[in-house]
C-alpha cells in the first residue's frame, strides 16, 4: 500500500485515511497533529490537538486556552498509536517547538518536515535527519538564487548601521513568533546587551519564550516610553506590518529594518520599505534543502508549499522520485512567517 493511497490532500491539508488525523489541517477536525506555531500551520477550534509542550504553549498564548477540546503534550521521539499508524514527532529546528512528524504505516515510512532549517538556534533543538521512504519536504525558499548568510553577519549590519546612524531610532521588522526571539539573541551574542524596545504584538510571546528558560534580556514596551524622542539611537522591534503604518510615526528619526529571506529579492525590500534589509530566515536556503534530501535519501520526494518545480526538478536530477503536495492555506506572505 504505497503511501499515495493513503495520504491524501484535500481542502482543509493533509489526511492520513488510516490513522484518521490530519496534519497542520486549515480549518477545525476531529484529529489534528501540529508541526508548530505558527498560524500557517498551526489554527484553533480542533477536537483534539497533538503536538509539542511548547507548540501547545503558543497556540494557548495566540488562540486562548480552550483553542482546542483535547489538548496531547507529545514528547519528542515517542511513538504514538493512531489505529495502525505509528507516528513518531522529532525535531525540526524551525522555531520553539517545531517538529517533524514520522508517519509508518504498511511498511512504509513517511516523515513530513513541517518548516525546518538547519543553522544553529539557541531557541529550539536541532533537525534531526529521519530515515525514511517518502520525504515530504517544505520549499519556501526552493531555489537556486537563495543563498542565505550567517545571522552574525546580517546583525553584524545592523550594529554597524546603529554606529554609522547614532541618532535614528532602528526599527527592525521581524515575526513576533521565532523570527523576533532569534534576532534578540543574536544581538545578544554580538554583544549587544542595552535593553531592547518592543511593539506591544511581540510581548506575549517573548515572555513565553522565557518561561522556557530562554534569556532574551532586558526588554521594554514602547507603550511605557513617554517621550518617544529617547528611544533614538535604540533598536526597537515590531510586527512587519509595523513598519509603515501610523504606529512607527510616533517614532524619532526612524530607520527601517526588514528581517526576513526574501530580503535577498530587491523588489521585496523595496515592497517592505527596507532601509537595511537583513536576510536572516528560519527556512532553509537552497544548498541546504539539497543537503537535506541527500542525508535523509529517501525514495521520493513530495514537494509543498513554495518552488515546487525547481526542487522537483533538481531532487529527480539527483535520482529522487519527485512530485508536487499542493496543500491549501499556505502563500508567500504567510509561508512560516519566513
């Protein structure tokens, strides 16, 4: 029973028939098992939820504490029995959280990636290479032209920028989930130890991510600065959206920042009125998505939500079978908050 006849996509994600689960489902199920948090992947209003303690953590803080009937802490490399399918949850170095999810079932072994990446992070564990038949694997950034750099150059930029503009209040645009945390320590391990200010949307989760034992330092809200004049010369860090909208107006002297993979794409940084884009990703470029099949060397791979073709046609270049997984829910501006 090859997988293909018993995992399907349909209009709310993708169903395993034998287990009776869906995983990262867009709309409310019965059975959802979650990769992370993100709201992509990750929605309310399910039965039951299984996923990690700390993905639990953040859809509780996104969606309220009843944003699901059932709610299934998985520890990580523990399988779990749904009828005759195993599944087992590992790692997947995206955010806090993140996992990759082992589905056997008839013989065959099928691990569904989620969003990973495969640089170090402080704030989650590493990807861990699954053996496995069938690899389902993400392609946000799936082609060739994206090559990202290492974190500590691109904060390297942005220190600099705070030398070069000592008076400009930098206002970097990053994800409050995963993307804000990781900019935060990465400063930090730069040594950039004054306090950093904060867009009310990225407190909540930043006080999660301590609760896990995570050291961000001090941070401020905007809302408790009087005078807005003093936080010249500061970083503060707010949702992208932030950036042009009348809330950034109370700010002195402002210059912009973009964090994100796409600011490799001048036409992005221009869309998002990037001063000083940064590429700084929580996805794999593509050498290492490349990299990724060759270690886990699976039979096939099933492609979703990002260039589909040009990893399709590179994985079957490499002796992969490739197919396309064309799964609902999941555009550019929204693909892992990337």
């Amino acid at each position: 029973m090859h997988p293909s006849t018993w995992l399907k996509t349909d209009d709310i994600g993708l169903y395993c028939e034998p287990g009776g689960f869906y995983i990262d489902p867009m709309s409310p199920v019965s059975t959802a098992l979650v990769t992370h948090g993100h709201a992509d992947h990750a929605r309310a209003g399910h039965h039951s939820v299984y996923t990690s303690a700390e993905t639990l953590a953040i859809m509780r803080t996104r969606y309220g504490e009843d944003m699901s009937t059932h709610q299934h802490s998985v520890e990580m490399e523990t399988p779990l029995h749904f009828n005759e399918v195993t599944v087992t949850f590992y790692p997947a170095g995206h955010i806090l959280g993140s996992s990759q999810i082992l589905i056997e079932y008839a013989g065959y072994r099928v691990v569904v990636s989620g969003d990973y990446k495969r640089r170090h992070d402080p704030t989650c564990p590493p990807f861990k290479v699954i053996a496995c038949d069938v690899f389902i694997t993400e392609a946000t950034f799936g082609l060739p032209v994206f090559k990202h750099p290492p974190i500590e150059d691109e904060i390297d930029k942005l220190l600099q920028s705070l030398r070069v503009f000592p008076n400009s209040c930098h206002l970097v645009g990053a994800y409050a989930l995963g993307k804000c945390q990781r900019v935060i320590i990465a400063l930090r391990n730069a040594g950039y130890h004054q306090p950093i200010f904060l867009h009310g949307a990225q407190l909540k989760l930043c006080e999660l991510y301590k609760s896990f034992g995570i050291d961000l330092g001090e941070l401020i809200p905007v809302s408790e600065i009087a005078d807005k004049a003093a936080l010249s010369g500061n970083i503060v860090i707010a949702p992208p959206s932030a950036l042009a909208d009348r809330w950034s107006r109370s700010l002195p002297n402002v210059r912009t920042v973009m964090t994100s993979g796409w600011m490799q794409i001048r036409a992005r940084a221009k869309q998002r009125s990037a001063e000083l884009p940064l590429i700084i990703s929580d996805h794999c470029d593509w050498p290492e998505l490349l990299q990724t099949i060759n270690e886990v060397n699976p039979k096939e791979v099933w492609v979703t939500h990002g260039r589909e073709d040009a990893l399709m046609y590179q994985a079957e270049k490499m002796g992969y079978k490739a197919r396309a997984l064309s799964l609902v829910g999941y555009d550019e501006d929204t693909q892992g908050e990337s």
